[in-house]
C-alpha cells in the first residue's frame, strides 16, 4: 500500500488547477495539462458526482496510462470554489486487455439483433444476425421503447430504465417486437470525458410460445359475455397483445417522470405520475387476470397436483404481503412454522389463491385491525381459511361474491372482479372448492380446501 | 511493378511466388517505407469481404456469396485497386477508434444511491435540427459495422463509379458461374442499374456529415471542439470532410496520415484554437504504424540501429 497522498485542486469549470506530480504528469500523458479539463475520464466523472451530490465522496479511481493502469482511491471533497482531491493507494498494474465493445464475435448470439442507442434512447444501429427474425423496417432514430414495448420483470419494474438511471449495464428486460418476444441487454456506453452516451447490446428472440397456447381454438361464446369471445384464445391473445404493449409504456413512461431520472419536478407532480404508474400496474393485473381467465376456461384446463403444505404457502403469501398490511397498520396472524396441512394441489396456483385471499382482507380491512390465517384438516380435506375485520358480506352477497367481475358495487380501484372467481375455479380444477362464510359487520372468512395428503 | 520481376524465360511458378516477387520488388524500391501490419491487411481484407458479400446480396439472393469470395481470394480481386483505398481508409479510421475507444473507456461506476440524479438524460423531449442532424450521422455511421460489429463499408458512402465497378464485377462472375444465357445477363443489367440507383438516393456518412455541417452554422468550431474532446473521431471527421467538400473516407485517410505539425492547417476551416486539436494530436500519435512519411523513415532508422 503506497500512504502517500497525492492532492489535486479542481476548479468550478472542472480544470485542473493545481496537481502533484503523478496527477499531473497524468494529465499531461492524456493530453491536457495545468489549467485544463480534467482529462482521465473516471476521476471527472467522480468529480462531477460529487459536486452533484455536494458532499464527500470516496471511491476507486482508475486510470490509462501508457503502458500500464492505475489503480487508486480517491476522496473527492466539493466546495463552492471546485473540489480538492486526495488520491492514495496509488498502484500501476499492467496494461489489462480493455472492455471489448459489446458487439464481438463473443456476443453473437443465435436469432438476435444487434441494437444500438444514444443517451435519449433513440435506436442508432439495429442489425439482424444471420438466423434472427428480420428487423423492422424504419427503426432509424426512433425511441428503444416504442420499438421495443417493454415489459416489466417478476417485481414490475423495467431494468433498461433501472440502467438508465444507473448508466449502467442491464440485462433480461423482457420485450415484444414487432410480435416477436425477446429479452434485451445491453452495455451502458461513455465518451472520452465520461459522459454516458447510450446503450449498446443484442436482443435475443424468446422460444416461441408453447403449443398449449398456440392450438386454435374454436370461438367458444361464453355464457356471461355472449357473443364477446373471452374463452377464444385467439380472442385472448388479440387483447394480451393489444393491451399489454400500450399500458407497459404508459407504466414505464410514468415511472421515468415519477423517478424523475430527467431531472428534479415537482414533487406533487412526481406523485401524480406514480399514481398513473400505479393504476398502470393495476390495469396491467387485470390483464394478467384475463389472461388467467382464459386459461382456466379453456376445455381440458387441469392443475398439477403437487404435494404442498398449506401452512408454509400461507406463511409464504403473508412474506410477499406482509408490507402491504404493515402499510395500513394492520396485524397478520399468521400460521406458525409448525402448523402443517399437507395437501395436494398445484404449488404457483394455491399460492395465487392465497394471495388472492390476503390480498382482498388488506384491501378490505380496517386501518390497524387484524387478519387471521388458520390451517386445519377435516377428514379427507385439508383447509386454510383467511378471516379479516373488514365490514363482511350478506348472505345475498355470498350468493355472488363468486361471479365474474362482481364487486359487491365497489367502484375503487382496488380489483377488477375476477379475482375470487379465478380463485374458486383455480380449487374447483384442482378437487377443491372456496368458501365464504360472514355476516354483516363480522368480517369476512373465506376458506379454501383441497385434498389432504397423509404424511408417513 | 509486375514486369519489372518476371525475367525472360522465367515463368512463375505459383500465384504464390508471383506475389512475394512482387511484394520484394515494392520493398526494394522503397526500403525505407513502412509496410503493412498483419492486423492491417486482416482489417482491410475482412472490410473488402463485407463490402463485396453485401454487394452481391443486393445483386442478386441467389449469389453464392462464398464461392464468389473464395474464388476472388484464389485468383485475386478483380477490384483490388479501386478497393484498396476506400478498405484501407475504413480500416485505419477503425484502428483509431478502437484504441481511442479503449484507452479512454471508464469502468462502470459502482453503484450509487443517488446516481439517478447524475447526467439527466432527456426522453420525448423534439429534438432541434442540430440534434437531428447528428442523430442522422450517428446513425449513418453505425451502418458502416456489421451485426458483429465488424467495420464495413455501406453502399452509400462508396464512390459511384468504383460501386459500380464492383457491381458489375460481381455480375461477370455470376454471368460466368450459371450461363451466359442473355436474358439472366439482362436481369443481371437490370439489378446493376437498380443497385446503382438505389445507392444515390440512400445517404451515407458524406452527405450526413454535409447535413449535420450546415445545420450547426456558428456553433460549428464549438461543435468540433467538442468532437475532439468526446474522441468522437467520426464527427470530427465528417465535419472536417464538410469543410474542404470531400468524402468522408478521403478526408479520415488525410488525417490519418497526417503529420502533427500538418493537423492545423489541415482542420484550419473547423476555425479550432490550438489547444482544443491537443487530444486529436495525442491520440493520432499513440496509433502504430500509421502511414506517415517521417514517423515511418523515424521507425526504419531506430530498426537500422538495432534500437
């Protein structure tokens, strides 16, 4: 470890004014010298961090020489003059073979397009490997979400705008092009002053559908929507398509103005954007839902029969809900780790039955009140019911809380209907069933049972 | 250059030895000169092959692109001459800017809490005609790489009348190959003529950089000075190119082969002070074996000496 510290002074235009040997010399070999831009990219961009952040920061610095590549630390403290640096750990590694540039013979990757954008997201390059489905015509200058309709990960959030606000590399940003499915990665791209100047990466074609979802299907009419063909797979995914490009850009769009990755808004109108961003993401659920909706009805439609314990998929559900209840102040009674009601059943679609369930108690429950999860077996059927304090329903309400898009004449945007109707028809597919018993008042338990499974 | 090495009575055995002849006749008469790198000759071979295997695609689907090339790399390239500056120019334009591009490239900056407010990229926003202008060139030079990212040579940035050549080239070879039937030779007229006319009315880095020239106006020694401090070497290029109207590739090989002391005078019209060409001068320096004259004889003469 070389102690000693090397000091360096930036003014407010981002010269270097002042510089100890090594910096200098440094610069000098970038081609600037005293009273210059700073010319070792990494340390300006560092600098520039700072000033932003106004305050301190360290960090690893690295620098080209020559013939070799500096490796340091550097504390970079900003004032209203410029900044001072003070550089340690000075240390000069053999010339590393550099980042090769994103596009090599080392990326090529079967059935991709290699793509290319500036700062602003607008395509610059787009070319099609040898096997890849053909490019779409006119892509010149035209924005990387509007070629691109980005779709949100498991957690709804999009990584390309992750590495955009990050300037960094991004990968698995699921998209759909011109019809075809792919995922997009790229690496964030920098001038010679360090300024972020864009992405460059491929976009590799997803396997194509399965052929469960690609087998024609007659225009079944369905019995509550008539002629509305919502059991047509054709139908379905006509709507999937049609709605989920357009409200995944709505959403992305919102979330860039809510993140204000374009600068510093206003605060209220930052919230209004999250609050588009939220809706979004609701609508987008409703989609989901349709497309469940879909599935389940099609002829033939049979859940997998996995061995599940329903008390460790409740506590798992009262995992990825338990912020949302905290939010509303609200106390989950969960089942404990030794409460066990192995069942059978497939895994992902209980799981969505049991979020459906919590979901809807939080939503539906009074700030600071309690909801109670219990486990039980009765005979051949293992059970788990979810009961809340929220206002309960009437018997002539229970009648139909399981109809499609029935919403007991809610007209929040809380759900969209069809939740405890996929629900039940999810138990019924699977030799189970869901229940509601409440009163007015007392709150709501629904209870969910399916075959129990004896354990040795 | 050939005769001077086949003597009388002596019949080269080998297309092989033909060329080494005549590669030590070039040697011998200008010993002093610096020659090519392997990495030089490899550039501008892979450029010439793009180019040609583009061309023939354009030509007719049907061309075997493969064969074509393997037999051109057999017998020689009926081309060679008219595509050995306008490869060598691409591929030295290339060298530059790879070692540009990895000397100066910063790792990715670690992670930061705060980073979304650095550097504020701005989307949707209409962009004004300088803006335009350079996305337009931006774009028109990404086209000149393959999906690899390869370099190559896009249609519209080569000289109509060596286009041209080559198209009819490659026609010739492909009249030969299936038959010399009239109505395929008329089609084969026919795709030439198409080719050729599609090629004016595409715009390349040229008439990009032209475009890009005139929308900035006053802002134009700004707009370079900018160029050469981001070691964007193909806006400066293109500017430059605007300015003394020539080509693109015409102007990368003048400064490519510049002398340091030449770049001022050279660039001259971007009305650049002498500081802002400093970078320009430093990265043109750290190239290898670039084709100048006194650095060359410089190199030739530290060799002699052992040095």
């Amino acid at each position: 470890m070389n102690e000693r510290v090397i000091r360096g002074r930036i003014d407010r235009a981002g010269a270097l004014v002042s510089a100890d040997a090594p910096l200098l010399r440094l610069q000098q070999r970038a081609g600037a010298g005293l009273d210059k831009p700073l010319a070792l990219p990494h340390l300006a961009r560092l600098v520039t961090l700072a000033q932003r952040l106004h305050r301190d920061i360290s960090r690893p610095l690295y620098a080209a020489d020559d013939h070799s590549d500096i490796h340091a630390l550097v504390r970079i403290t900003p004032d209203a003059d410029g900044a001072s640096l003070e550089i340690t750990d000075w240390r000069t590694r053999p010339l590393a073979q550099p980042q090769i540039p994103a596009i090599g013979e080392g990326t090529a990757m079967p059935r991709s397009w290699t793509w290319e954008c500036d700062q602003q997201l607008r395509i610059v390059a787009l070319r099609a490997a040898p096997d890849a489905p053909p490019i779409p015509t006119g892509w010149e200058a035209r924005s990387l979400s509007e070629l691109f309709e980005l779709q949100p990960d498991d957690d709804g959030r999009f990584p390309v705008l992750r590495a955009l606000a990050r300037q960094s590399r991004f990968d698995g940003q699921r998209v759909q092009a011109s019809d075809i499915a792919m995922t997009l990665s790229g690496e964030a791209l920098f001038d010679a002053t360090g300024r972020f100047t864009g992405f460059r990466g491929l976009a590799v074609a997803v396997d194509a559908p399965t052929s469960s979802d690609t087998k024609p299907g007659g225009a079944l009419v369905d019995p509550v929507f008539g002629s509305l063909p919502l059991s047509d797979p054709q139908f379905g995914r006509r709507i999937d398509g049609a709605l989920r490009g357009p409200l995944s850009r709505i959403i992305a769009t919102a979330e860039t103005i809510s993140g204000q990755f374009d600068g510093p808004i206003r605060a209220d109108y930052a919230r209004y954007a999250g609050d588009i961003a939220h809706a979004g993401r609701h609508l987008l659920g409703l989609v989901d839902d349709l497309a469940d909706l879909q599935n389940i009805e099609r002829p033939g439609f049979k859940a997998a029969a996995d061995e599940i314990d329903l008390g460790d998929l409740a506590r798992r559900a009262v995992g990825l809900l338990g912020m949302k209840a905290e939010e509303k102040g609200i106390r989950i009674d969960a089942p404990r780790t030794d409460d066990k009601a192995p069942a059978t059943g497939e895994f992902r679609r209980v799981l969505q039955v049991l979020l459906n369930l919590l979901g809807n108690a939080i939503r539906y429950s009074p700030d600071d009140s309690q909801i109670w999860i219990r486990v039980d077996r009765e005979g051949d059927r293992a059970m788990v019911t979810v009961a809340d304090q929220g206002q309960g329903i009437d018997a002539e309400q229970q009648a139909v809380v399981f109809e499609k898009f029935e919403r007991l004449g809610r007209t929040d945007s809380g759900g969209s209907g069809l939740g405890l109707y996929i629900a039940r028809r999810l138990a019924r597919a699977m030799d189970g069933d869901l229940t509601v018993d409440s009163a007015p008042g007392q709150g709501a338990r629904f209870t969910l049972s399916l075959p129990a499974r004896d354990v040795a | 250059m050939t005769e001077s090495v086949s003597s009388p009575g002596i019949d080269p055995p080998s297309p092989t030895l033909s060329a080494r002849l005549r590669e030590l006749a070039d040697y011998l008469a200008a010993p002093t000169a610096g020659r090519l790198t392997e990495e030089q000759r490899a550039l501008s071979l892979g450029i010439a092959r793009r180019l040609v295997v583009d061309l023939a695609a354009r030509l007719d689907p049907e061309i075997d692109p493969a064969a074509l090339w393997a037999e051109w790399l057999r017998g020689g390239l009926p081309c060679a001459s008219r595509l050995a500056g306008i490869c060598f120019a691409r591929a030295e334009e290339h060298r530059w800017r790879e070692q540009s591009a990895q000397r100066t490239s910063p790792p990715p900056l670690l992670s930061e809490p705060d980073a979304s407010s650095i550097e504020t990229p701005t989307i949707g926003e209409t962009p004004s005609e300088v803006e335009r202008a350079y996305l337009t060139l931006q774009i028109a030079d990404r086209r000149r790489f393959d999906s690899l990212g390869n370099p190559s040579l896009a249609a519209p940035d080569i000289d109509e009348e060596v286009f041209r050549a080559l198209l009819l080239d490659i026609a010739a070879w492909r009249l030969a190959e299936v038959s010399q039937d009239r109505a395929r030779a008329s089609k084969l007229g026919d795709a030439v003529r198409v080719a050729t006319e599609q090629q004016t009315r595409e715009m390349g880095i040229t008439r990009a950089g032209v475009a890009f020239y005139n929308a900035l106006g006053a802002t134009l020694p700004d707009a370079a000075a900018g160029a050469i401090g981001r070691h964007d070497w193909p806006t400066l290029i293109a500017l430059a190119a605007a300015c003394h109207r020539r080509d693109y590739d015409d102007m990368a090989l003048a400064l490519l082969t510049a002398e340091t002391a030449a770049l001022p005078s050279l660039l001259a019209p971007l009305r650049l002070d002498h500081a802002a060409l400093a970078p320009l001068e430093a990265s043109l320096a750290m190239l290898p074996a670039r084709a100048v004259g006194g650095a060359d004889y410089g190199d030739a003469r530290l060799a002699e000496r052992g040095q």
